[in-house]
C-alpha cells in the first residue's frame, strides 16, 4: 500500500479559477466544489485512501467531456476518471490539485443489436443492466464482477475486471470489440470496431485495464452472449486446503473448463454462512464450487465428470444444486463473501494476488504464518479456476498500528505471489494501492517503457496521475526501504 | 539458449547503433503478408524449445523459433490446442511469427482471436533490450497489457523471444453439418445461431453451401445437428475441411487473383462486390478474390464499419492495410518511437511509414 498520494492543500483561487472556465459551458449542478458536495467523492471502494478533490465535474454530454478535458488540459489541471467509484485498488482516488471527472451522468443504452450480438453503452450504465436489458433476447454481457450490481461498465474497462466466471468466458478484455473516448486534450479517438478486429496495433487491448490513465471513454460496444440454458453448482467439502487445491488441478487435467470454479476456506465459510445461510460445510477444511452450463445433456455430463473426479480427489462431502433457487443460494455466500468480512470485522483488507495454481499450498501456508506473524486474521476466498486469490486481512483501521501491520501484511503476500510466480493483481488493478509493489514486480526497463506509452497518449501526465505506473523516485525510495534477500531491485537508480 | 537469446539483443542493439534495417524472421511462411520485408534477415530459430508445460495450468511457454507444428503435437499430446487455430502456412511457420502476424484460424469467433491468449511475452525492443510483460498466469493487470500489443505488431515494435499462451483442452466429440443456401441467407443463419446456446465452433460458407463445425460433448453435437439439420459428416473429410480453410490450402485460394481479407460486423448484409468468397467467422471475416479496384473495396468494407487487407497478390500500391485515422496513426508513430527509436525493426511491414 504505502502513503497516500502526498496531500494538497485546495488552493482556493486555483479552485475559482478551474470553476470559473468549467461554469461557462456546465450548470451549477455540474460543477461542485464546497467542500460538503465533493466530500461524497474523497474514495472509492479502498476506503483506507480518502482525498477531497478541488473540483468534481460531472458531464452529461460527450462535448461536455471534451471541453472539460480541452480546459484542464490548457490550465494544467489533472483529472481524475470515476465510474460507479466501486474500484478497490483506489484508482479513482482524487487529487486535491485535480478535477474529479465522474461519468455516472452516462447511463444510456445507445443501442442493443440482437442480431450481431452486440449492445452500445454509455460508460456509467451499471455492469449488470446490460445483462438484465438484453435477457429479452436471451443474451447476456459475460464478465460479472461481485460488485456488479454497483459497478459501471467504464470502470470495468478502466480496471480489466474479471469475476467469477471468467476462466470459461475471459475477461473484460475478451468482451469488448470497441472503445470510443477522448484524449486529455479532447482528441476524439476510437479503439477497435464492432468487425472482430482493427488495422494496427491492438490499442483496444492496451487500453482496457490501463487504469484511466491513456484516455476517457465515452461509449463502449460490448460483445453478448448466449445464455447457457442450464447451469448447475457441484459444493464440495475437503477436510484438507491442499487436497482441494489439487482437486481443482484434477478438474483441468480432466479436459475441463467449469464455468466457475471457486473455493472458500474455513474461517470464510464460517463469516459468511452466519450472514447468508448459504447451506456450507462449516466443518470442512476447504469448500470448492464448481459450476457446469450449458444444455442440459451437457450439464448433467459434465457434473457427472465433476463429481467423479472430485470423489478421487477426496472430497468428504459433494452436494448437487437441485434447481436454480438452491444453484444462487450456493453462490449467494462466495457473492457475499466480503461484505460478510464487514460483519465480523470493523475493516477488512482484500488482496488479490494471481499465481500458479499448483503453488497455492505454499501461499496458503505463508499466509497462515503472517497470520500469526502479524496477529491478524485473515480468511480466503479464492477464484480457484484461474489462480485469483482474495485474501481477506481483517483490522480495526481506528487503530493506527492495525493498518500499519496490515500494511506489511499485504505487501509480504504480493511478495510471495511474485516470488511464486505469479501477480500483484489479477483484476482489482495496481490504482494507488500496489503501486509501491509494481517496483519489485517489473524490472526499471520495464517501467519506463509503460512511462513512455503513458508519455505517448498523455505528454503532460495529466490524466489520472500518481496511479498504476510508479515513477523512477518512487520505486528507488520504495527499494532503499524494502531490500529484498539483501538483493536490491533497481541497483541502478541512484539512492538517497 | 540465453546465448541465442543474447546474441539477438545484440544484433539489434548493433543495428540500432547503426541505423540497420532488420528484418526479423522465423520460418517465413508468413513473408508474402503485411508491407514487403526489407533489412539484414534476423532469424529468429535458433533460440526454440518449449520453457514450460503443465497441462493442468492451461499454460504454455515456449521460444519464438519453436515450430508451431511442434508446440501443436506437444499440447495434442496431453489433449489440449492452441483454441485460436492459428494458420502455419507452412511447415516451418514459428510460435514467433505467428504471434507477430496475429492471425486466428475458423475457431476464433467462438474461441476467441490468437490476443486472446497470450498471457505473457519476453521481448527485445528495437534498442536491444530484453524487456518481460504480463506473466504465466491467467489473470494479470499490472501494469499496461503490452504483450497483446506486440501480438498482431508483425515485428515492428520488437522481436518476440518467448511467449506464454493459455490453452484449453480439445473437444471430446466434433461434427460437421452442410446446408445449402445462399450468402446472405447463410449470414443470417450464422448470426442467429451464433445468439442461441449452440456447440458451434465453426463456419464456412462458399459456392452456396454453408459448413458449421460443431464441438463438444457428444450429447450436445447430437441435439444441435439435430436442431439445425443438414447433411452431417464427421472424420478425416471433416478436418480435410477446416484444415484446408485453416491453412488456405482450399481449392477456393488457389489462382492468380489477389485476395483479400475483409473484417466486417458479422451481420453485416452482403457486399455483393465481384468475385469469389469464402465466409469465415459468422460472416465477420470474408475472402475476397476479385479484380476490383482496392479503393471499391475497401469503400465497402469501410461503410459497414469494417476494414479490408490485401492478403495475397501483387499490386500493393494502394497500401496493404486500411489507413488509420489520423488520431489513430499519431498514436501508432508514438508508441513504435517508444519500443524502436532508430526505426529498424521490420520497417514498412505493418503500414508504409512503421
């Protein structure tokens, strides 16, 4: 995590200024700059980062956008994308020198074609309202991040976000053809295009899961799917977290690919069956999900496979969803998994680390040992299918000395998931958060060139600074305070 | 290998010193593809092999001077596929070279496209550093997703030296069906399909018939061929098929008309530019062999939102690749700047002035 962006104070005449230009094409209602109004938008989903910012615009119009980046561009002034605010690695986080620029006014569904498969949206239209405007059609939008009743389409571009089903259907990347938005200096500028691919580079891809930092979107085509007649959940109980590991190892060896594969330890399960009664194994070790769709023949092979690998690999108890009311209630209690984590803990902490499936045994380990190590708790919840793990460290941040070791805490585990080979973060994105650990995960080449594609959209580095990419100073100040195994990371920045 | 690996960043470093041209280079089997090769041939073979396979990660990494039809048997072996089916054209085609050209094969409207799967790259830039973006995991967004914009860059913003792909296990059963009917018939048939919960892993449509492979379980193959009728066929004649429309090998490629690859909306109406087609892609990517004039066809392709490559044939001079806008071309300038300053690596390959 490290310190906040460093804080600045709101200079007041910078702030009449900013409004004065913004209020010649935007209302009162669109320009908000008392404190108590642009109070509401001092964080997102990571609450342990707030911020006021100078200015909060909130544009209706895709002119509107332009202008204002047209105008802050001219003054100098950063500004700072927001979606629904539902990030969790602070990306939306505001700077008090910058203006907020929230696309929650951009909630229209421009178009739905049935034929191609395909919606047009506006970036504020929540993730789950695609699905529920085009069911009519028996379609549905794939990606569907736990926070998706919330979470807007723009901030899933922005951030990449998976969810639970997309080891079998991808991720957002997988199921966007376009992307159309603006530069910060109000160029006009379209990735992709509704054919399958475009001339060029892949700037679509470049530009999903860039954090806000290349471009504003104004308008995303997303691809739709089929909904799978059927889906069915396998829950299965292991008394032992690496026999499940290894089960769901069992699985992909078996020649298959689960619409879900999800697992849940012990103090998870406990959290949150109180919360939901969900119906889990409270006595097991471990619970696996695992979720089969498509036509019901298909279905009742594919569990049937399941359940027989699942039984070799020695599950203790394997229950079948019966219908579709019993399948939601299976996956109400992984759904509800971090809210559960609110009840039974003043604050919680969720990492999201990726790594090699087959090294989750010792992840698993190293993360009871920080437990002890830090004497904090911390249940797991697990996108087993493709290696996403969530641990969730649970802290009282009233306690000052909580959020420090909680702190450490977070950035021993993205150590090891590196150190395992694997990731800092597999959806939630780097945003203000893991910043610091961007340092030990990318060598200094590596880093700089992602400055020079920042350089290459944005020359003046306004747009959504501080965030995902950490500067040359940074990482020398983060290395000369963390040497690794005695072994510096960037021996060849120079230190002070 | 790390000398191979070394003596390649070398070799670039050299030639970026000097202002060299480099032409990097696998098996070259895709040569005829993109802006004509130019520069000192850097050939990318002797640094092969796969690094790492384990079936139950669905990952596989491997060098660039792997041959693709090795990769391909290894992962057949333990029952999984490259899903994108990429197109070797060749014996000698690479893993480099074919995620440089970033071509897909007829799996890739339900699969998804050759970016899709890569994971991970290891590559040196035009200033001959060994730079590694994206990991071998499934799930990774640190940092800007670099290793899809050099899938598809065709050489020109590095020399991809290793990769890692994600795999998925081949389908237990597959089958064929075969309707009559005509184009734009079939592209509404494809389309419609193609929004119903079908096994439908393929499609080709030319000459008035249309071909849809179906993968998957053998209960779900038995249901759809019997929803959507047709003469069903399964076996070598089957894979005769897509093998042919994968590797351009079909009767329908061969000739002296230049052909061209149009990238359309899959829904969109038919053309009905002169010439020969073949339909791929739920109608999203069309073979064209005609004499027209490029500018009629790519006025066509691009007023249904789509963009039009010449893919094979000779006169070139109306640029390979659809023009970008002007937008679009500054930020291609750019970012080539940022991997390859001295312009060396494969210039002109992927428009006149990369």
């Amino acid at each position: 995590m490290g310190e906040a962006l460093s804080v600045t104070q709101v200079n007041l005449d910078r702030q009449r200024a900013v409004v004065a230009v913004l209020r010649e094409f935007l209302s009162e209602e669109e320009v908000l700059w008392r404190e108590e109004e642009t109070r509401p938008y001092e964080c997102d989903g990571l609450t342990a980062y707030r911020h006021v910012p100078m200015v909060v615009a909130l544009p209706s119009t895709e002119q509107q956008v332009q202008r204002i980046l047209k105008t802050c561009h001219a003054m100098d002034v950063p500004v700072v994308p927001r979606g629904a605010g539902t990030g969790l690695s602070g990306g939306a986080l505001p700077l008090g020198d910058g203006v907020l620029l929230s696309m929650a006014k951009f909630m229209r569904v421009v178009r739905i074609d049935p034929a191609a498969r395909i919606a047009v949206v506006q970036p504020g239209v929540r993730n789950a309202a695609i699905s529920d405007v085009v069911a009519p059609f028996g379609l549905y939008y794939a990606p569907d991040p736990s926070s998706q009743i919330a979470c807007s389409i723009g901030g899933n571009v922005a951030e990449n976000s998976g969810g639970v089903h997309c080891l079998k259907y991808g991720l957002t990347v997988h199921n966007v053809l376009r992307v159309r938005g603006y530069t910060i200096d109000g160029e006009p500028i379209e990735f992709g295009s509704e054919a399958l691919d475009a001339p060029g580079y892949d700037l679509l891809a470049l530009v999903i899961g860039s954090e806000g930092l290349l471009a504003v979107t104004t308008e995303i085509t997303v691809k739709l799917l089929p909904r799978p007649q059927q889906a069915k959940v396998i829950m299965a109980s292991f008394d032992d977290v690496e026999r499940a590991g290894n089960a769901v190892a069992a699985i992909i060896a078996a020649g298959i690919v689960p619409a879900g594969l999800e697992m849940m330890d012990k103090p998870a399960t406990r959290a949150v069956e109180e919360f939901v009664h969900a119906g889990y194994d409270l006595e097991a070790a471990a619970i696996l999900l695992c979720e089969s769709d498509g036509s019901p023949e298909e279905v009742e092979d594919e569990i049937a496979r399941m359940t027989q690998v699942l039984e070799a690999s020695g599950a203790t108890r394997i229950s079948v969803s019966r219908n579709e009311t019993e399948r939601l209630r299976f996956w109400s209690g992984r759904k509800a998994a971090f809210g559960a984590m609110g009840r039974i803990s003043p604050d919680y902490y969720c990492m999201d680390g990726t790594i090699p499936r087959k090294r989750l045994g010792e992840v698993l380990n190293f993360i009871a040992q920080m437990e002890s190590k830090y004497g904090l708790r911390c249940p797991n919840v697990f996108h087993a299918g493709d290696g996403n793990l969530h641990p969730l460290i649970l802290f009282d941040a009233n306690d000052p000395a909580q959020l420090a070791r909680t702190e450490q805490f977070a950035a021993e585990v993205l150590g090891k998931c590196i150190e395992v080979g694997g990731t800092i973060t597999g959806e939630h994105g780097v945003g203000v958060e893991k910043i610091d650990q961007m340092c030990v995960q990318f060598g200094s080449a590596e880093l700089e060139v992602f400055r020079a594609v920042k350089r290459a959209f944005d020359p003046k580095g306004l747009l959504n600074p501080g965030k995902a990419v950490p500067t040359l100073s940074r990482c020398a100040e983060f290395g000369r305070m963390h040497v690794r195994a005695g072994k510096l990371p960037h021996p060849e920045l120079p230190r002070f | 290998m790390a000398e191979a690996a070394e003596a390649i960043a070398a070799r670039i470093r050299d030639a970026a010193r000097d202002r060299r041209p480099l032409r990097l280079r696998g098996g070259g089997t895709k040569d005829f593809y993109g802006g004509a090769p130019s520069g000192e041939i850097l050939d990318a073979r002797a640094y092969s092999g796969i690094v790492a396979y384990e079936p139950s990660e669905l990952v596989v990494t491997a060098r660039c001077g792997t041959p693709l039809a090795e990769l391909e048997s290894a992962l057949d072996a333990s029952g999984q596929m490259l899903a994108f089916e990429p197109p070797h054209f060749g014996p000698a085609a690479t893993l480099g070279g074919c995620i440089a050209a970033g071509l897909s094969g007829p799996r890739r409207a339900s699969a998804g496209a050759l970016r899709d799967f890569v994971l991970g790259v290891r590559v040196v830039d035009g200033r001959g550093q060994l730079l590694s973006f994206g990991g071998r995991v499934m799930k990774n967004v640190a940092g800007y997703d670099l290793s899809r914009l050099v899938a598809g860059s065709l050489g020109t913003l590095g020399m991809i030296v290793e990769a890692s792909l994600k795999v998925l296990p081949k389908p237990v059963a597959e089958c064929m069906l075969r309707l009559e009917m005509p184009e734009g018939r079939a592209i509404e048939a494809m389309n419609r399909w193609a929004g119903q919960p079908l096994p439908i892993s393929a499609t080709a449509w030319q000459g008035g018939v249309l071909a849809v492979r179906l993968s998957g379980a053998a209960s779900a193959l038995r249901e759809a061929a019997a929803r959507l009728g047709g003469e069903r066929s399964e076996g070598p004649s089957m894979q005769a098929l897509w093998q042919g429309i994968r590797e351009q090998t079909d009767p329908f490629f061969a000739g002296a008309d230049p052909l061209w690859r149009l990238s359309l909306p899959t829904a969109s109406a038919p053309l009905g530019l002169p010439g020969a087609q073949l339909i791929e892609w739920n109608g999203g990517l069309r073979w064209l062999k005609t004499s027209s004039p490029a500018q009629a066809v790519r006025d066509a392709a691009h007023g249904v939102g789509g963009h039009a490559t010449i893919f094979r044939g000779s006169d070139r001079s109306a640029g390979v690749f659809s023009p970008l806008s002007p937008a679009l071309a500054r930020l291609h300038r750019e970012l080539k700047a940022v991997f390859d300053p001295a312009g060396i690596l494969n210039p002109g390959r992927l428009d006149a002035k990369s």
